[in-house]
C-alpha cells in the first residue's frame, strides 16, 4: 500500500489525521505539485483529476478522495472508531462531515483558489466569487460556534472524522486570512481542544 | 418519522429515489421554497442552514444532509446494497459519489444559481463563476464518459448512491442546458439505463 501525499494540502491532511489517530503507518510518497508532478502522465493515470491524496493498493487499485480513503482505514483497523459507532452516530458523523466540508473547507479553499497571489496565473480567478466565499466562511464560524454549545466535539461525543474536516478547514482559511474571531468562545475552546491532540500536526 | 421534501430539488431527489430503490416508504412534508417556508423560524429550528431535505425522526433528533439520510436508510433496510458490499467496495462508492456531486452536482448548482435568472435577486449572482462551473461540468462530462468504457454503473457492478448523485447532478444541469453530448456514447448509454428504472421519477 502507498499513500501519494501532498505535505501542504488540506485534503491530504485529513487523511494524515485520520492515520495517526488510528496509530496506522503507510508508506506516502510526496508528490510535488509546485513542480507538477501532479500533472505528468504518470500521476494522471492514478488520478485523470490530478488531485492528492491518492492510496494505491498492493494490487494496483486506486482510491481517490480523502474521505473514502479515511473509510476504507476505518474499516481495516475499526479502532478507534472515528465514523461513529451506531447507525445513528454514523448518520450525523456523515451530516457533520459533510456540513464542515462544504459549509467551511470547500468556501475556504475558494476563497484561497479566487484571492490568493499563490492561484494567480494557475487559474482563472473570480475574485468577487473568492468574497462572497470569505464571507460565508465568516458567517459559518458563527453558526458553528452557537452549535457547539454544551459539546465538546462536532458531530458525536467522541472526536470523529468531522472534527478532522473542520480543523484543516479552518487551518487552510487561515492562509488567507480566515481566523475565529475569539469572541465566539465554543469554537476557539474546541480549536484549543483538537490543535491540543498529538495528531494535529500530523 | 417524517421526511421535510422539496419535490424540484436535486438533493431531496436523491434521498426520494435512494427510498424508492429501497422500497421504503416515507411519510413527506412538502416545504415550499418558492414561498419561503424553509426561512420559517420553525424551520431553521430544524436546519439552520435551511436547506432541504432534512429527515426527523421519532424521538425528534433531526438528520439534515441528503447523503446521510441515505445512510441512515441504507442502515435500517440493508438490502439492495446501495453504498457498496465489501471494505473496498464501500471506498469505492464513497469516492465515486465525492466524485459525481464534486465535480458534476455541484457544479451544475453553481452554474444555475451564478447564470440562471431563478437566482437573481434571491442571491448576489456572480455569472464569471457560474460560467466558469459550466465549462467544468461539460469537460467532466467527458472525463466521466472516458471513465464509463466497459461498465454498466457508476462505481461498482450494481447500481449506487453514485449513480443516483450524478443522475441528479444531471438532471439538474439540464435546466441550465448541460446536455450530455450524444457523442459521449458511454455517459449516454448509462444515462439511458438509469433514467429507464422504475425509480428516476421519484
């Protein structure tokens, strides 16, 4: 098994987390895409999308995407369970997965892709679409913060795969500028909770 | 147990055709977007994101998110098998179904809302964006159809959640005039097999 990784991407993190919250090592191989090596044919025949992280198995089967390589981790080594442990943990680890990724990381990383110098010239940049994306994130923040009343993890009373989601989301708002203002006091005690954990520079 | 629906909605068509391949049936409570019933303070009480469809169960715990709906489902009622039958198959199914809403789903929705005159008013269109998402989802049409040689479905063998986000994604693309190219002869087949069963309409 081999884990094609990207040490500054978010999504390759949320697969770095999950592994070393399972105390799982595999073999990772850095693909540098400052260089393209995401973009030779080579890469594009494990990946037409060119995207990290991708898992090659001993046979040659490919998995794509972080979550479905995080799943397919969860159901190799079970402990600790980070998907839930009911079918209804599961259901809102999957609701709260998913609320993270689409509500904060994905409008974070556009915001990143449309505003920041680093996409300049590697895309077409929107930059009034990367606002709008920044304001969301902001906006979210505060949802987030009045949901975690009471909690102490996102989706379950154990920290779960949707607290992974929502801490590289938040790392990655970072880099342009995203911070949670510290006047929401749940989610900054959260952050402090999961930034804490031996995993999180994983 | 009571399923909050929106009938025009593609990701309440998910969970409707998720249900109907299932042969469950659910009692519904129509949410009328078009007069602002999601925006209802009793609404947001259930999904403060306001979005559709939400799923509440007896005990009142509220499952939002179209994805985990279906899980919770494919939990209760096993069979068909619709996420997967093996460790590898469910990886599978959950990257083919990141894949199909990632690039195809949600695309088509930010080209509807960026582009399509529904939206204007109702959101601060940025038609750069949505024109931009329209280019992509036409070349993943292509990529999808280069993916689809040799297969009947989507991710596995049988037919998946995959399948139904891209027929959804699909569907939706249509009403801002994605058409599958006829000359994609493998996406177009599949097509016609999935809009065939018993259960597109649902």
């Amino acid at each position: 098994m081999k884990l094609y990784d990207l040490s500054a991407g978010a999504n390759p993190r949320r697969v770095r987390i999950f592994l070393a919250e399972k105390g799982v090592e595999v073999p990772k191989v850095e693909v540098d895409m400052m260089k393209g090596e995401n973009q030779t044919p080579e890469f594009l025949a494990l990946n037409p999308l060119g995207r990290l992280p991708v898992l090659e198995l001993d046979d040659g089967t490919i998995l794509t995407e972080s979550v479905a390589i995080c799943r397919y981790f969860e159901e190799l080594h079970p402990e600790p369970p980070l998907f839930g442990r009911t079918a209804l943990e599961r259901a809102q680890v999957e609701m709260w997965n998913r609320r993270m990724e689409l509500e904060i990381m994905v409008p974070a990383a556009m915001t990143f892709q449309h505003t920041h110098d680093f996409w300049k010239g590697r895309l077409e940049q929107v930059p009034a679409w990367g606002e709008q994306c920044r304001d969301k994130v902001m906006e979210r923040f505060a949802w987030l913060d009045s949901e975690l009343a009471g909690r102490e993890f996102i989706a379950t009373a154990d920290y779960t795969v949707a607290d992974i989601t929502a801490q590289c989301g938040i790392l990655l708002g970072k880099a342009v500028g995203l911070r949670v203002p510290e006047s929401l006091a749940n989610l900054t005690a959260w952050w402090e909770r999961v930034a804490a954990r031996p995993t999180a520079r994983a």
